[in-house]
C-alpha cells in the first residue's frame, strides 16, 4: 500500500523556524543555567535563580570566593544565558504582536480557549493545522504519531502502543496541552472522559489515557479550527476590550 507524502512548500516551511528557534533557545537557557548551578554546587554554593534580578548581589557576595579560572568561566556562561533570555522575550513579543494584529487568524482563534496560549497555538498552527488539509480524525492522530499500531500475525495479535511517526513536536506539545485542559477546562466533556475512565486507575493509567485524551483534543481542535465547533462544554476566554 502506498502512503502520500505530503511537504510544504518553502514559505510553509520557512514560517516555521521562529518557533523552532525559539524552542532551541529554551533548550539553551536550561543548559546554561544548569551548567551554572552544577559548578557552583561543586565549590558548596547554591542559588535559587541564576541571571535574575539578585544575580550581581548574590554575585558579587560570594564569586570572590571562586578560583579565577571558575569565576570567570561563569561569567562568560551568565553572558550567553542573559542573551538567550534577551532573544527569547523578543521571539515571544514579536508572535505575541503578531497575533494581535490579526495577521495569524488561526494562532489566534486557538488561542481563545481555557489552557492554550499563543505559543502552544503557533507551534500547532505552522506544524500541524496551518498546512495540511485533513480529511478526517484518522488523518489527524496519524499524523501526530497518536495512532494504534496492532501487530497481527497468524493467531498472534499484540497492540504495540502508539506509533510515534508523526511530527514529534506537535505530539509532545498534545500530551502537555492534555495535561493542561484538565487544569483549565474541568467542566469540559474530555476532562470528564478522562476524569471517569482514567483518573481513578493510579499513576500508570492516568499516563495511558493522557495518550488518549491528547489524541481526542487533537481531534476537538482540527475540527474547531476547520468547522468552528468548540469542544464541548469548553470555555473560552474573555475578548479583551
């Protein structure tokens, strides 16, 4: 059986590498501050936040009691994490303004509900909706990864889980903004799915059936988004005047 591959085009793709930056800046803000932390913690020196606004008071009480070579090799990771913070609030600013003045309809109509904000809704926008026209629910989780992947052989018959070969960032996004909707929207009809089916089977099934629930919502928003049905019993935001 033949699959269709389906690419975008340059400038679908070129729309993507703000957000994809901005995750690699993340990624970078984490590691130096780690980085940070784990050589202070070698010389018995803990902060709670490095950068922040009593980094240079912290700083400047105990860095003397550094070796040079240390305090200045901090100093030069605290520079690079000041810049990935700087260039991080600008990436954030700049989609934040965007949206607002309408240039992005869908980031924005996504944005609308309890548990979803402008970052999630513009990684979901240029990797997933913005692009690919799905035909049905199938489409969507398979194209997420969140598909069953039966194994059938002879009399054997075994359910492998999820099969992972989806766009990977639109799939972790899902499961975190599954956890979200619990939190934002109790009342909806998929927290109370979840709440019902799931909740009171320990640690081990509530990971299953956030799974399952991220397929579901991913579904609820292809249709929002495509047909201007809102989940149901979801609540929306409150338009600013």
């Amino acid at each position: 059986m033949w699959g269709v591959a389906r690419v975008p085009t340059p400038e679908q793709e070129d729309e993507r590498r703000l957000h994809r930056e901005l995750g690699r800046l993340r990624q970078e803000r984490t590691a130096l501050s780690n980085r940070i932390r784990s050589l202070l913690v070698l010389h018995n020196l803990r902060v709670a936040h490095v950068g922040g606004r009593s980094w240079a008071h912290w700083w400047n009480d105990h860095g003397a009691q550094l070796p040079v070579g240390l305090r200045a090799e901090i100093e030069r990771s605290v520079a690079r994490l000041s810049l990935a913070v700087t260039q991080i609030r600008t990436i954030e600013a700049q989609q934040h303004a965007t949206v607002k003045a309408g240039a992005q309809p869908a980031i924005a109509l996504l944005a609308r509900l309890r548990g979803i904000g402008v970052g999630s809704a513009w990684i979901l926008v240029k990797e997933l909706f913005g692009w690919r026209n799905f035909h049905n629910r199938r489409e969507v989780a398979s194209s997420l990864g969140l598909a069953p992947t039966p194994y059938n052989s002879g009399e054997s018959q075994v359910e492998q889980g999820i099969s992972k070969a989806g766009n990977k960032r639109a799939r972790w996004l899902m499961i975190e903004l599954a956890w979200s909707w619990l939190r934002y929207q109790p009342a909806s009809q998929l927290t109370q799915w979840f709440n019902e089916r799931f909740a009171p089977g320990g640690k081990r099934m509530r990971r299953i059936g956030i799974v399952a629930l991220a397929r579901r919502l991913a579904i609820g928003l292809w249709r929002y988004l495509e047909y201007g049905e809102i989940p149901v019993q979801a609540s929306l935001k409150p338009v600013a005047t």
